[in-house]
DNA sequence: GCAGCTGTTAGTGG
DNA sequence: CCCACTAACAGCTG
C-alpha cells in the first residue's frame, strides 16, 4: 500500500473508520515495526482518541486528543483494516479496540512498515528529514530542487528528503508521461523538460489518487498498467524495456523516452 | 527451487 | 558531500 496515492485512499478509510472512538485496548506485535518503545505506545493509545488525520508523502499521520499522535509508514505491504469480528487478521502488528466493540489491525506481512509516536507531523517531518509533500509542491520549489544535482531524474523524484511521496511505481510512470528517459541527469533537463516533469508529477498523482480513492482504474495511456517484461508501449510505440536505476526495476519505452547521449 | 517485488537503510566505492 | 549500487529485511507469487 505505499506511495502517496495509496497512502491517500487509507487516509480516507481511517477517516470514514476509526476517528472518535475511545481505545480501550491495545496489542502490540513484532518489535521491529515499533520506533520507539512498545510501552510508550501502550501508554499513549490507551483511553485515548484518534480525532483526524494528516499524510505526508507516504506517512499517515494520526492525531490524538491527548499526546500527540500515531504515524503509519506502510513499507511495501503495510495497511489499516478495520473490523468488527472477534479474529484478529494474520500479519497484525498492532491492534486497538474501541470502546463499541470494533477494531483497527496494522497489518505488515513483510514488516517493512514502521510505527512513530510524534508531537505533529511538522516536527516529524523535520526529524526525519522528510521534504516537501508531492502535493503541495510549487513549481518554484521543484526547480529549487533539482538545482546543482547531478544524478538521475528518477533518483531524484524518489528521493523522500526532496520530494515526498513518489516511489518506484509512479516516478516511472511520471517520466513516461514526461517522455524523459529514466537515466536523464538532472543537469541535461532543458527549462521545458523541468517544467513538463512538474506537470507531469501533479497530474499522475491526482489521476491516481483519485483512481485509488474511488477505486477506479488506471488510464490506458498509463504505464502502470503495462509494467510487466514483454508489455506493449500504452502508446503503440513498441515493447517495454525493463532496466535498473537507482537500484531499482525501471519499465520505459524506449520510443517515447529517448536516452540522452 | 528461485527470482522478483509499490520501501528504507547501512555499507561500499567512485 | 553527492550519487550509484548492493544487501538486508520477510512473505508471497509466478
């Protein structure tokens, strides 16, 4: 459930869930996923109350009428359930009842998601050096950004302390709408490519988020849809191609996104 | 059986 | 310091 838009849709799930309900008891599980001592967080959700949410690129942020709040990194495989059953569902790394009788698991089959106990998410975002919400970038501060680096386009858009929120699947998809090779450096963008890149990173993650949260389906004209070996080019330009930047699988197609000399 | 995977981080090396 | 690459984490899928 990781990038932004996913993280979006269980933004809205915990919203329409869990707020406003006292917490009446609270499991805990592997050690591993827990930031700070077990017991802290026992002691901070107990008797207490989710009162709203707030993401952060793909941190979910979870006030609390008293001491703060919970925040949710998701990792690969992390979600929220919510559920009015006795079961407890398998991977949960943390579940809390509420005083009605309903319950909210933290599921984690990979355990790569983390829990954090923070005062707010400014001063989250600050220790951790998180950079700006995808969202809520300007273009202003986007070109800011890539001034002076000098490594790969798709490095740099899944940099979380630049930008946060794009991760694998959709810095892909961001470069293919873009028509820019993955392995640009930054230094060779022209003013227009910069510019249609920023484009791009605003309309893939509204298109995707609002696909997510209202749970539709992608474009056709989406790579995503297409991110397998053997794929054909959503634009009928040709085969996909799968390479490693970053350290990570990249699809383009090799038509639409020529590679720089 | 084995490789690969929407994420992050530590370590290495250029 | 910046950047690229690798391994590691753990479970599931093809």
């Amino acid at each position: 459930m990781p990038e932004l838009p996913e993280v979006a849709y269980q933004k809205k799930y915990v919203d329409a869930t869990i707020l406003h309900k006292k917490i009446v008891k609270v499991e805990t599980g592997d050690k591993k996923i827990y930031q700070s001592d077990k017991s802290d967080f026992e002691e901070t959700l107990a008797n207490n109350q989710f009162t709203g949410s707030e993401r952060l690129g793909k941190y979910l942020f979870l006030n609390l009428e008293k001491n703060g709040g919970l925040v949710v990194h998701f990792g690969m495989t992390g979600k929220l359930e919510y559920y009015q059953h006795d079961e407890v569902p398998k991977y949960a790394q943390l579940t809390l009842t509420f005083e009605d009788h309903s319950r909210v698991s933290f599921t984690c089959p990979r355990k790569f998601g983390k829990l954090y106990l923070a005062e707010n998410l400014a001063e989250f975002q600050k220790a951790n050096d998180l950079g700006v919400d995808a969202l809520a970038l300007t273009k202003e501060q986007f070109f800011e950004i890539l001034e002076g680096k000098t490594g790969t386009i798709k490095g740099l858009l899944m940099n979380q302390k630049l930008i946060a929120g794009i991760g694998n699947l959709y810095a892909d998809e961001v470069l293919f709408q873009s028509k820019i090779h993955p392995t640009t450096k930054v230094d060779k963008l022209s003013e227009e490519e910069k510019q249609e890149i920023f484009k791009e990173i605003e309309k893939v993650l509204e298109v995707v988020k609002e696909a997510r949260v209202e749970g539709k389906k992608l474009p056709k004209s989406y790579l995503t849809t297409a991110r397998k070996k053997d794929a054909e080019c959503p634009r009928e330009n040709g085969e996909i191609e799968q390479i490693k930047v970053s350290g990570r699988t990249t699809y383009f197609c090799p038509t639409c996104q020529k590679e720089r000399s």
